[in-house]
C-alpha cells in the first residue's frame, strides 16, 4: 500500500499537472429512457400533482437535478420530474450555468492504482462554496485514451446548502468495470436546475499493480 501512494505522488507530483485532458469542455448531465421502455410520463413535482409531458424513446433530457427517486428533466421546452430508474444517466454537451459563482476546495484521498474490470473507490474530500445552495452533485469520469465518458453518478445533497461539505454528501464514489489508463475527474453541482463547473482533475488506474510493486521491490 505504501507503495501504491508513493507512485502516486510520484506520478502527479513529477508529470500530471502538465498534461493536458481532451475531455469536452462542454459536458453536462443528460440521460434516455433505459432499454425497453419506449415512453415515460413526466410531472410537474415529485408528488405527481400534474403531468407535463411524455419523454420518448430517442430523446436526450438535459438532468437538472437529483430529487428521491426523481430526477429533474428538461426537453423540447418541459421541464418536470422523471423516475430515474427509467431514465440511463449520461454525458450530455451545453453550457454549464454562468449566473450561479463557485469557489471549491477539493482532494482525492486516493488515486486508481488498481486493477481495471472491478469495482473500485475514490475517495473525495474538500468544500463547496457557492451563491446559491447546491441541491445534486454529478461526478464524471472520462477516458483519455478511449475518448469516452466510462461513468457517471448522481448524488442528492439532502439538505440543499451554498457551503457544501462533499464528504456530508458521498463518502465515495465506485466505479466499475473501468480500463486502465488516465482518466480526468469531473465534478458538477446543480443549484435550483442551474449546472455549475466545480472541479476538474487527473486520476490514473494501473493495470498492472501486482507486477508494478514486484518491480519496484526489486529495485
């Protein structure tokens, strides 16, 4: 394990801040109905009061938000509330909100140094600061030699705050089924269906971990 943070720090210490990730600049949180399903009612709030519209099979809603068991939605001029377990949470392109500041101060307690095709987590730390309360946190991870978005998680901040202690949100985030390779971290927030930028940074998994510390060892 010692070993494992120490080639850790040595990678970013020595390397990562200078390298460049191709990850799109313009991503956002979106999603489709989930295979099977060829439409979805969409309602005015959580508690069904009306319904607004019907998300078809095809379309792309841009995700404003994580409320429950919902998520909040907008497409074609509706904005409402879908069950997320019909929708598949995906990267989207738009402009992130300009109206809402952010002022963040985040860690990652580890890097992927581990073997790909299982589970895994990262553990994030550090604070939000915002202009207005952030009720979702969104956590993209992209691969840089795939060119692809390999996952991304929703978090629902319970009790909605404009000084936000990530940790009081997710102790971590798993990630599953990855290939090795770099990967860039992305981090947004939603306030009042407002995405915001929050953070980005490198991260790398190692598939070769066991013959990388015999290496190491032997030297």
């Amino acid at each position: 394990m010692t070993v494992v943070l120490l080639l850790a720090s040595l990678f970013f210490a020595c390397g990562a801040s200078a390298l460049e990730s191709t990850c799109p600049a313009a991503i956002t949180p979106a999603a489709t109905l989930i295979r099977g399903e060829t439409e979805v009612a969409v309602y005015s709030d959580t508690d069904k009061t009306e319904r607004v519209g019907k998300l078809k099979k095809g379309v792309t809603c841009q995700v404003l938000g994580l409320e429950g068991r919902y998520y909040r939605i907008a497409f074609d001029g509706i904005e409402g509330y879908a069950p997320k377990n019909k929708l598949n949470l995906k990267a989207g392109t738009g402009d992130t909100a300009q109206t809402v500041s952010v002022t963040a101060d985040v860690q990652l307690d580890q890097y992927l140094f581990a073997s790909p095709g299982q589970a895994k987590k990262m553990a994030i730390r550090g604070t939000v600061q915002t202009d207005a309360p952030l009720d979702t946190l969104f956590f993209f991870l992209w691969d840089e030699r795939l060119q692809e978005m390999q996952h991304i998680a929703a978090m629902e901040v319970k009790e909605p705050a404009a000084a936000l202690d990530i940790r009081d949100v997710c102790k971590s985030i798993a990630f599953s089924s990855m290939t090795a390779g770099r990967k860039t971290l992305v981090i947004q927030g939603a306030a009042d269906g407002k995405i915001v930028d929050i953070y980005s940074a490198p991260v790398y998994v190692c598939g070769k971990f066991k013959t990388l510390r015999k290496n190491f060892r032997r030297e």
